[in-house]
C-alpha cells in the first residue's frame, strides 16, 4: 500500500500561563518543541515544521534542524494560524495537514501516520482525529476529558464534556460503571484538508461551540464530516504543569 502524502504543522506560541514559555523547556537537552518535532519526523509525513508566533522558538528550532516559520501574532485561534502556515508552505487545497500540539513530546509517530493516512482513504471528510476507549469512571464523568460518540461509519456524531453516551438504566443509581461497548475518550490529534483548513476560520462559530468550548464542533455544526481513528489505547498524556513536565522528562529517556 503506497504511504499517504501528507504534512505535520506544529503550531506553538510562548502564551502558557500554568508553565512560562513552556515550548521552551529543556527535555533531556532539548526544547519540547523540538522534542516534538522529533517524534514527528519518525512519521511518514513529507515534511515536519513547527508554526510559531515568536522569533525565540523560531531561533530554537533552527539551532536544532527543526524547520519553522514565523507567523502574525494577532491570530485569533489555532486554525487561523495554521491556515497563514498553509499559504506560507504554498500548500495546495487537495494536500492534507496533521496538527500536532507543541506540548506533545511523547507522541506516537503512529498515531501521527493513522490519522493522515485515515483521511487520506475518506475523501467524504474534511478532518480526520483520535480517540481511544475509556477505562476509568472518574475520567467518564471529568469535564476536562472530552469524549465523542460516532456513527456506524466511523465518523463523529458529537464531542462533548459531558459523559456520553448516557446509560440511562445503568446510571439510574448514579455512574459507577463504564457502559459497554466502552464509551471514547477524544485525542486532540487532528487531520485536515488544506482546503477546508483555509475555510475553517472563516465559518460562524456554532452555538455548541461555545458552549462546550469544543472548537471542532463548528465543523459537525455545518455540516462537515470528521472521520475518527479508535486506537487500543489512549496516548501518553501532554504537558500542562510543572508537574507533567517532570514526568514527561523521566518518561522521555525510555523512549526508542
């Protein structure tokens, strides 16, 4: 089977409030926006390049091979920034992009290549994503975990921060079981067509956007379809806090 053709963009700004300029900080000698960089280039992507809005992330990336560019910093969101990235790049509307978040250091390179090569087999989506099945209650119920439920072809049918879908008989006494098959946690792990990425940004924000804070619900909202990958597992977990960051750095040295 021929490799699917497609790019990583790496968007990464210094505006971390939990962890000051924290795609800066130093992973066993490096940067972890560089560490990221790393991982993604054990893709299969064509090229790697991370998208910043400040020059000290830029110069980082150069001292270490990573390619970058600049951006403007007035973007109002992450789309926007990556759809300025497309045009830098010379991108063509048929080429497809795989966003990865600069706090990532201990992604998957296979990840990386099953949510491209996903989209690239589902010419009826505009997006491609990640999810894994749930295991724990606590993360079930937790706000902060999004889930996505979706429709017998794969696709998402919603995101949300409520615990869906709802076992109506089995949560009667309150939610103390996993309903089964297991319900799925969402990785923000995202594909796009550079052409529906250019268009994104220029879409009216959904009422469900706004309300659960999802930006990906905008495109179910008009009409977009998003093809979901279930992985067996859930990914290893980005960096937030400091206290990620110490784990992420005695985690990072087993890695191969």
């Amino acid at each position: 089977m021929t490799d699917p053709v497609f790019h990583v963009l790496i968007p990464a700004r210094m505006a971390s409030t939990r962890l000051p300029e924290k795609p800066l900080a130093d992973i066993c000698g490096a940067p972890m926006v560089v560490r990221v960089a790393q991982r993604a280039q054990r893709s299969r992507a064509r090229s790697v390049v991370v998208v910043t809005d400040h020059e000290r992330i830029r110069a980082a990336c150069a001292a270490h091979g990573v390619a970058s560019i600049l951006t403007r910093v007035d973007h109002p969101s992450g789309s926007d920034r990556l759809a300025e990235a497309c045009e830098t790049l010379a991108l063509s509307d048929d080429a497809c992009v795989v966003n990865v978040q600069g706090d990532e250091p201990l992604i998957d390179p296979a990840e990386i290549d099953s949510v491209a090569a996903l989209l690239v087999a589902r010419p009826d989506c505009d997006m491609s994503t990640l999810a894994a099945p749930l295991r724990d209650v606590g993360d079930f119920t937790n706000p902060n975990v999004v889930k996505v439920v979706l429709d017998s072809d794969g696709r998402a049918l919603y995101f949300s921060r409520a615990p869906i879908p709802w076992w109506r008989d089995g949560f009667a006494a309150g939610v103390r079981d996993l309903p089964q098959p297991a319900p799925l946690r969402h990785v923000g792990l995202y594909g796009y067509r550079v052409g529906f990425l250019r268009a994104f940004p220029k879409l009216a924000p959904a009422p469900l956007e706004l309300l659960e804070s999802l930006e990906q619900l905008r495109a179910l909202w008009h009409g977009r379809r998003i093809a979901v990958h279930v992985a067996a597992h859930a990914p290893a977990a980005g960096v937030d806090t400091p206290e990620d960051l110490a784990r992420v750095r005695g985690l990072f040295s087993t890695l191969s």
